[in-house]
C-alpha cells in the first residue's frame, strides 16, 4: 500500500459537515497541471451538498479534495450554526468523531517509532489489571434462556490488537450479545473520570471475543491511549500536542472548546438532527477529566488537512518528518489475516467491504491487492 491508499482512508476528514440555512456555496477548483478530475463530475459533488443543505439534512459542509499537494476542489456550504447563521470557514471547528482514532493511532506509532511502545508488548506490562481479564461466552440452556460463562484468554491482550482492534474490548451501545449488554448496563461513563479510572473499568469488564479472533470497533483506542500517557508520564493531549499537533500547526485540534472566541466557531447539528449518543454524552463543550481518544477530538479543515497531507506525504510535511519511511510503512501494512472475520452488525465495517479492505495500524482500510503486503507473523 502506498500513501495515497491511506490518505483515501482519512478522506472522510476533508468532508466535515455540520451536521434550512440559505444555500450558500464559494470556493475554486481550478484543476492542477496533471490531475486527473473531471469538472462535471465535481460538479455534482457541489449539488449533492447545496441539496443536502437546502433540505435541511445538514446545516453544511466544508469539503476538499487535494492531490499532489494542491486544492483540486475546495468548497464550502451552508452555515455552521442555523441559529447564528455563521457561514461555514477552514476555521470552523467541527467535531472529529471517530477520527480521532487516527490522530491517536499516528502518535502512537511516533511512540512506537521511539522504542517507548512495542507492538508486540502485551497491555498487561503497562496495565496490570488486564492480565486478569476474560472472555464472555454465550450459554444457551434448553429452555432457550442464555448465560454468560466467562473464560480465561488464550494469549494476552497485545498493543498490536488495540490498534487493528482485535482486542475483544467492544462497544456497549449497539448488538444485544451478553457481552454487550454487560458493557452497558455496567455505566462505565458515570461521573467524571480520567483515562486511568476508565481502563480499570473496561478490565473489569468480559471481552467479546478471544484477542486476535475477531475485528470489531470498541474503546481499543482508549486503552491504548492510556498506555501512551503511562509511557510518557503525560496526559494525551499534552503528548499529541508535543509530538504532533503543535509541530503540525493544528493549533484548533484538541478535545474540548470552551473558549469565547472558539466556541462562535464550532460547528452545531441541526435542530431535527437525530441523537445518536452511542452509550454516553461527550459534550465538547464542557472541560472533563477523560479526553476519549476514540471519539471526543474536534479539528478544523485548516488543521486536519495538514495532518492529512503529511501522511499523503508518507510521513512529512514541509521538511520535517513526523514517521520515519519504515514507520510509515509498518503502519500503512496489512496487519489482519484473511482468516480474522469482522463482526457484522457493527456501525463500522461490513463484510462484503471487509473482502474489499485491509486493516493498517492506524484505523486506516488498505485496498485488497494481490500484490499488497501482509505480516505474516501477525496472522491468528
């Protein structure tokens, strides 16, 4: 895989919308000497998103397209707020969502990259209560009423298996297996807690599978990020800042926005938009202990296309080298066996497109090629 396959994987980040405000729309996409672009058809990008706006469905949308380093388009449309009716700007704040897990996963491996972290390290060296973790195994009796039998692991929890998210660690908010249903009701977002307090509660929790058996989103990136606060002596933000944001110059990517100014830039839903809570509230705009590191970064275009453009770049960005072209490459890797199914019913990937796609470290899908690399000795 070469970077501009990964960069497709972050193509969501150069399309950040605010999820009926007067259509509005302006920007250029002069085509770049050797792109390859049709205008027609990126005209039709430009009235998918001016109806999207007119209907309501969003409030609007800041997109882009680059290739070798140039805008090939770039517009913006509707307001970020229906209420203030503030048109949207590169330096409008948008929430990242699930992104994050690729800001995190990239400083992971410039840690990696560092010999502070091994993959190959079980997560039980940094968090000693993952040792004692289990399995949960659904036991159906003949009356058809079923139980939860917890198992011991086969092998320990890896670094390598919260960032290709085959931990086991999954989410509570969706499925109705025993193992989801005890993630839910076991209220490990109450109160106000740090990363630290909230790996000691995913540990007492049962995995959903054996590690390495099964893909499948969860607070993987949470754990992870908690052994990279551990190794470093660092909260995250401050290790993301250090080693990537502020070196970047994203200086409007963090975790929360309660600052006058930066607040009149955040971008809001619309009033109808559904609530789609995902087991908990994770308001931006109110400081809290954890910084979740699977869902909870915000970002402008300004920001997150430089942080695009530098893994487009293979790892730099304007001389200076955030990932080695060794670093690069392991991260940019085939890191699952074909043997490895992905769990269905999930919000994230199915499998028709898990036939499609690899898995790279960083939460990146990787074409299917015969010719693309695999590790062999990370095959299960």
């Amino acid at each position: 895989m070469n970077s501009r396959q990964l960069l497709r994987a972050l193509t969501c980040g150069a399309l950040m919308l605010a999820a009926t405000p007067p259509v509005r729309a302006e920007g250029t996409f002069d085509i770049p000497a050797g792109a390859h672009f049709n205008h027609a058809k990126l005209e039709k990008v430009t009235e998918f998103f001016k109806n999207e706006v007119a209907t309501g469905k969003i409030a609007g949308a800041n997109v882009l397209i680059r290739q070798r380093g140039k805008d090939v388009y770039h517009e913006t449309f509707g307001v970020q707020d229906v209420v203030s009716k503030t048109p949207i700007t590169d330096k409008t704040i948008f929430r990242l969502s699930s992104l994050t897990k690729a800001i995190t996963s990239v400083v992971a491996m410039q840690l990696i990259q560092d010999g502070k972290i091994n993959l190959d390290d079980p997560v039980s060296k940094y968090i000693p209560s993952f040792a004692n973790m289990k399995v949960g195994v659904e036991k159906k009796a003949e009356d058809g009423t079923k139980t939860l039998e917890l198992v011991p692991l086969t092998r320990p929890i890896t670094v390598l298996d919260l960032m290709r998210h085959t931990s086991g660690i999954t989410y509570g908010f969706y499925g109705d297996s025993l193992v989801r249903k005890a993630n839910k009701e076991a209220n490990i977002y109450a109160g106000d807690f740090d990363l630290a307090e909230f790996a000691e509660r995913i540990a007492k929790l049962p995995l959903h599978n054996q590690p390495g058996a099964l893909w499948q989103y969860g607070h993987s990136t949470d754990i992870l990020a908690r052994i990279m606060e551990i190794v470093s002596g660092k909260s995250l933000l401050k290790i993301e800042r250090e080693m990537l944001l502020d070196p970047l110059g994203m200086t409007d990517t963090g975790f929360f926005v309660t600052e006058p100014e930066r607040l009149q830039r955040l971008a809001q839903p619309v009033p109808n938009d559904s609530d789609f809570r995902v087991g908990r509230q994770y308001r931006t705009e109110v400081r809290q202990k954890w910084e979740s590191a699977s869902g909870g970064m915000v970002s402008t275009m300004s920001d997150f296309s430089r942080f695009a453009q530098m893994l487009l770049n293979g790892g730099t960005l304007e001389g200076k080298t955030y990932l080695s072209p060794k670093t690069f490459e392991l991260m940019a890797s085939e890191t699952i066996s074909a043997r490895v199914p992905v769990s269905s019913g999930t919000i994230s990937i199915s499998p028709a497109t898990a036939s499609a796609w690899g898995w790279g470290l960083p939460c990146a899908p990787i074409p299917a090629t015969p010719s693309r690399r695999r590790r062999d000795r990370w095959a299960n």
